[in-house]
C-alpha cells in the first residue's frame, strides 16, 4: 500500500513537471509568433474605403522604386491597371500607395520592386481582398430635379475618373510650377490653372490631387477658395 502512494506520488510529480514543460514551450511557441519587426517588403496594412483602397509595406532591400497596381478581385492578371507615380509615398519607416476613382466592390492591389528602373517581378506582392464602398449620392446634384441631374466634377456617379478628365497632382514644391493646358492653352501654377478653369465655361473636367499639405503662401498669384471649389479635389497624406 505504501509502495503504491510512494508510485501515485511520483507520477503526481512526473505529470506537473510535464505540465510545466508545456506550459513554458506553449509561453515560447506564442513569443516567436509575434516578431517585433515587420520582413523587408511585408504588407502591414492595406483596406478599402470610399470608392478609394490602400495599401502599406516595409520598404524592399535593394529596390529603387516601386510599380503599384490595382484589380478588380475577380479580374485576371492582365486586368490590373498601373497607379500614377505621385500615388505612391515614401515614409520614414514604411511606404503607401493609394488607388482612387474605384467603383463600388472587391479589389487587389500588387507591388512590384524596382531594380534601377526594371521590374523585379519575382519580389511582387499582392494585397488580400479589399472591399470599396460607394459614397452616397442621395442629394439633391444627383435628384431628377436638379438642373444638372447627374454627378458634377471629374468623377462619374460611380466614382470612376470620367474619360475626358485631366489629373493635376499639386504639392507643396510644385504649386507655382506644376503645368496644365486649359482648352488651348498652358497654364503654369495652381492659382492660375484654378482661375482659367474658373474662367472658361467649357473648360474640361479637372481633378486636383492634393499630396500632403499645400499653404497659400508664396503663391504667385492671387487664389481664392471659390476658385478650388470649381473642381473635385483629393487630399493624400
């Protein structure tokens, strides 16, 4: 009797330092599976929004630039469609690309290192599926009623770019530079590209992209607010 309490006893410290064994691998298995830094050209965030889709990743080893691309999620590869250079931003530890003019539904967008100008398409990645939402356009521009009974603007009721509209990309460094032909002729500067699309009663639909933040100082020439109010403008920090 007392040789089988001394063998109940054994296995009773056999199973709890088991038990502990597991118990610290278990703590281990969890630490290594939540690494404090992010691979060289990891996604780390990427959704949709309104008629809008995002995506951040940690800077690639080696690349001297990016192409991003974007999809429609059921759509073959030969659908995606290239975004513009300025959509694409440095960061101090991470790099954002923003598609915009998406319609409503399900997408994908793919980044593909540059290698002094040449695609290193082995070291693409592609985002998990992102859902865009369509904004509401239960107002009253869009109502039967109104004078104009459809969207006004660069953009189509669906929220896609229309097909006669010109993109303007302004930042701060450019905004007295940056060039645009209104009708026949070029103009040079945001404020006077704004004043002759003000000017102009058939003036192409513009969409001016804001990237980061543009002061009205230093214009060099005089800009009022209505003057902006004229075109459908995106702001991109």
């Amino acid at each position: 009797m007392e040789k089988e309490r001394k063998n109940e006893k054994q296995v009773k410290k056999f199973m709890s330092a088991l038990l502990a064994c597991v118990m610290v691998a278990v703590s281990v298995l969890a630490f290594d599976m939540n690494p404090v830094h992010a691979a060289s050209g990891a996604i780390t965030e990427a959704s949709g929004w309104l008629e809008t889709a995002y995506v951040k990743w940690t800077p690639v080893t080696g690349a001297t630039g990016y192409n991003v691309y974007v999809k429609s999620a059921s759509a073959s590869d030969s659908a995606y469609v290239q975004l513009d250079d300025e959509l694409i931003r440095k960061y101090p530890s991470y790099m954002r690309a923003d598609a915009v003019g998406l319609k409503a539904g399900d997408y994908v967008m793919k980044i593909v290192p540059l290698n002094n100008g040449k695609e290193n398409t082995s070291a693409a990645i592609v985002s998990d599926k992102l859902t865009v939402n369509a904004h509401d356009r239960s107002g009253f521009t869009f109502s039967s009623n109104s004078p104009v009974k459809n969207g006004v603007g660069a953009y189509n009721n669906d929220g896609t770019l229309k097909s006669n509209a010109s993109v303007l990309y302004v930042t701060e460094a450019n905004k007295n530079t940056v060039k645009m032909k209104i009708g026949n002729t070029e103009y040079t500067g945001v404020a006077a590209i704004t004043q002759a699309i003000k000017a102009k009663s058939n003036c192409q639909p513009v969409a001016i992209r804001i990237i980061g933040q543009v002061t009205l100082s230093g214009l060099a020439a005089k800009m009022y607010h209505q003057h902006m109010q004229l075109v459908l403008r995106e702001q991109l920090t």
